[in-house]
C-alpha cells in the first residue's frame, strides 16, 4: 500500500517541487489522473470547431491543451504538466530545445512509457527502445537507410507512383475528364507499397492484412494516447485493451510468417534480410530472435508507411490550396525533366518541389510530439531534470512560432526556404520534422524522396483543387492527421 501512495503521491509530489524551486511551474493535478481531464476537454473542444481559413493550420488551437497547462493560460515556453502520476517539462524554448538535440548520452532516451505503453504497437523496437539494445538496432539499420541505399529503390518508388498515377488515369477517364477523389488511401497504398517492397520484398498486397492491422490498432491507442500515465491501467481488461491485445497478437502471427516464407523462398539482401541475420548474430534465444525481428518489422511499418502518407496528403492539400504554387512547381518539373522518369540528378534540381515539401512538413510535422526522459539526474542547459521526468516538445507549435519564424508563421510561404533551413528562420534548431539529435529518424531520405517523386509525377499528369466536400479538420493522434481526409476535384492534362 506504502508503495503505491509512494508512486502515485509522494515521488510525483517531490519531483513537482524540484521543478518549481527552478521556476518552472504548471496547473495543480489530481491524484490517478494528473491533468488528464482537462487537457481531454481542451483537445476535444478544438477537434470539434470548425475552421474557417482552409490554408492555415491553426494548430495554436489544437495545441492549446498545453497552453492552458501554462501557470498563466498564456504560451509559456516552459512549464510542468502531469498525465497520471508522470511528471512533464513543456519545452518550447528553442535555446532549451537545441540543448537538447545535441545531448548524446544514453541517458536522456526515449520515455520508458512508450515501451510500456505503446507495447502492443512498437513492442522494443528502434523507436521505443534504449541504451546498448537501442545503439545495436541502430547499427544494423542505419547503413540500409543511408543515401546510396536510398537511390538504390528509386525504380520501386517510380513503379509505385506510376501505378498511382495509372490508377487516378482510370478513374477520371470514366468521371467525363474530372473526378473528385479522396486521396488518403491512395497515399498510404503507394507508401505502403514502398515500403514491402523496398524493405520486405513483397507488394503492398500481400502485407496488405499486415498494414490493415497495424492501421486499426494504431486508431485504439491513440484513444488512449491522454491515459498513459494513469497507473496499471494498461493490465485491465477493458474493452480496448482486450482489443488491443488480440491485434497485437494477430499482427506478430503475420510478420512471423512472412519471415518464415522469405526463408523458405531464399532473401533478397534487404532491411529483412538485414534484421535477421543480426538478431541471429547475436547471444539471444529463438523467441527472443522472433521479438527482435517482430518490433522492428512494426517499427518499420509505422514509421516509414503512416507518416510519410500523411505528408504527402497534406501536400496534395496545399498544392491545391495554392494554384500559383501548384503550376510553379509543374512547371519547374516539366522543364527539369523534359517528360521523362525523375531520377537522382532531376530531383536535385526540383528547388521549388524541395521548398513546398519543407513548407508542408513545417506546417505539418507527420509527429505532433517530440519527447525524451531523463533516464538519471542530469542538466539540460540551464535546468536541472530528475530521474522519471520526461521531456516535450509539441513541433507543431515549435514550426508555427512567430518569434521564430516571423508573422506569417501561419501562412504557406514555401519561399521561406529558398535559402535552405537556415534562412527560413532565426534559429534553425527549431526545424524538426524528422526529429532531432542523435535519434532522429533514420528513414528521412527515403521520405523525401517519395515526396519528390510521387509529387513530381502528380504534377506533371494532373491538375487539382479542393473539392467543396473538403473540410479542413486537423487531428492531433499519434500522428498530424486530416481528420475527413483529403477530397480533391482531380483533371488530367
């Protein structure tokens, strides 16, 4: 009994007060729950009001829930909030924010509630997992992802855009020339699609009951995403969890026998190929070799089939939001390519292409959070961070801060780019769609380059504009998602 008023009063009670001796402070939180409740009522009243300006954003609004948190109700840089018996420094500060990028100690690592948490999703993979076990997934994955590997999947991306392409072709010739399309699932199929292939060796359809799957226990845990930090919650066997654990355990069946099949058939030296024969290189048994293999393959999924499909949604939505953007841009990439398939030296050469997809993942960073825990006592600038105290950083707000990048944070200004990052802002820290410092994502080159393709080949066999059935809704889940999707009023040339 001790120990649970222990852990869920007095650690949370010391720990609060440690920050508030270094001034920072937040609202008082409720036993079990923390600030739960009101931060739920917050985010609920700004997904449910309406937007009226279809080129902004205004994930202020959305982010508000943190706002609120502030001592002041104002957008405090730095304040403390707790969820359940988790206590969180809101770190919006970009000098505190640079100071965290270039931490590389192993002891401010990814929070120890994603991998308890988000368990069923991302298991000990490469996303959630720490130290040595963390460094040695990165080892083996990193070199797979570099550049030169990159441009080695250019003709997969190419084939996936070009059945894209084919498909939306179809569609319009029996729509009599334009077609309202919904674009999102045709987004996560080419992504999905990329990602089988390039990565796992077969199409997007045989892992379609794989993404499927994935897709649909993401959609339960991010109901969840507010209750992490209520205690033993997980363990109940509520409606949610006892979904939650039959996908999970339906999803690790699949990925297994995919693997199963691949060793049959013989593999392609591919990420696969790559993940197993370092999980067998290693001192670990077969049901530990089968979970390396499991939560990396999920990780995989998650991080490089969800966001980028997201982005490239978000994109088609500004393109089509901003015409004069959109014939710039098709323009740039019929005189750059001259009707052929972009490849490495034509995509270079896409500077407006390049300035829109980094304007999209401003506006839009596919991640809504950054967070980090301290894993011991240690100093982040000038702040001191006990053990157990996590780290946020809402990009969202961080990409949209007009002290940072000037009053038309707001806006879609994609020539803020034209002098790379560091012209666009007053501190180029404060750009982080890909994450920051040691962790940041490893499949950054891969992203950019499906959005430059599929854009580009897009661009240069359609044009498009919202349809008025579009409406412009924002959800902050485990990723920045269109709430509706994205309805486009679609032409071919």
């Amino acid at each position: 009994m001790f120990a649970n008023y222990n852990e869920l009063v007095i650690k949370p009670k010391k720990l609060r007060e440690m920050l508030r001796k270094q001034g920072i402070n937040g609202p008082p939180p409720k036993i079990l729950f923390g600030n739960i409740l009101e931060i739920k009522k917050s985010r609920n009243a700004a997904e449910n009001t309406p937007i009226n300006h279809p080129h902004r954003p205004c994930f202020s609004r959305l982010c508000s829930l943190f706002f609120h948190s502030s001592s002041n109700g104002e957008n405090n840089m730095l304040f403390t909030f707790s969820l359940g018996n988790m206590q969180i420094i809101y770190v919006n500060n970009p000098d505190l924010v640079k100071e965290i990028t270039k931490c590389t100690s192993l002891d401010l690592g990814r929070p120890k509630y994603q991998q308890k948490e988000l368990g069923p999703l991302l298991g000990q993979g490469i996303l959630t997992s720490n130290g040595a076990i963390w460094a040695r997934q990165r080892k083996i994955m990193a070199p797979e992802l570099f550049m030169d590997k990159v441009k080695g999947m250019m003709n997969i991306i190419t084939e996936s855009a070009d059945s894209l392409i084919k498909s939306w072709k179809r569609e319009i010739s029996t729509g009599g020339g334009i077609r309202e399309i919904v674009v999102d699932e045709y987004m996560k199929r080419f992504s999905g699609d990329i990602i089988s292939r390039a990565c796992f060796g077969s199409s997007y359809y045989k892992g379609q009951e794989i993404f499927s799957k994935l897709g649909a226990l993401q959609e339960v845990m991010s109901k969840k995403t507010l209750s992490i930090g209520i205690p033993g919650l997980r363990y109940l066997p509520t409606k949610s969890n006892r979904e939650m654990w039959a996908l999970e355990k339906e999803i690790c069946a699949l990925i297994l026998k995919v693997v199963k099949e691949r060793q049959q058939e013989g593999y392609d030296k591919d990420l696969l190929h790559i993940l197993v024969e370092g999980a067998k290189s290693s001192d670990l048994s077969q049901d530990a070799i089968d979970q390396f293999i499991v939560d990396n393959c999920r990780n995989i999924y998650l991080a490089g089939f969800e966001t980028s499909a997201v982005a490239a949604s978000w994109c088609l939505m500004l393109l089509a939001s901003n015409p004069e953007w959109q014939t710039r841009v098709r323009d740039e990439v019929l005189e750059v390519c001259h009707g052929q398939v972009p490849d490495t030296d034509t995509l270079r050469k896409m500077k407006q292409l390049n300035m829109v997809i980094q304007e999209t993942l401003r506006l839009y960073p596919p991640s809504p959070t950054l967070s980090r825990e301290a894993l011991s006592d240690m100093k982040i600038g000038d702040i001191h961070v006990p053990k157990g105290v996590n780290l946020w950083t809402m990009v969202a707000t961080l990409h949209t801060d007009t002290d940072i990048w000037g009053p038309d944070a707001f806006k879609f200004k994609p020539e803020r780019f034209e002098n790379g990052i560091a012209g666009a802002c007053k501190n180029p820290n404060s750009y982080v769609p890909f994450g920051f410092g040691q962790r940041v994502c490893l499949g950054q080159n891969l992203a950019m380059v499906e959005l430059k393709i599929l854009m580009a080949l897009i661009l240069s066999n359609f044009s498009f504009e919202l349809s008025p059935k579009y409406v412009h809704s924002p959800a902050m889940r485990m990723i920045i998602e269109p709430k509706n999707g994205v309805n486009l009023l679609i032409k071919q040339l």
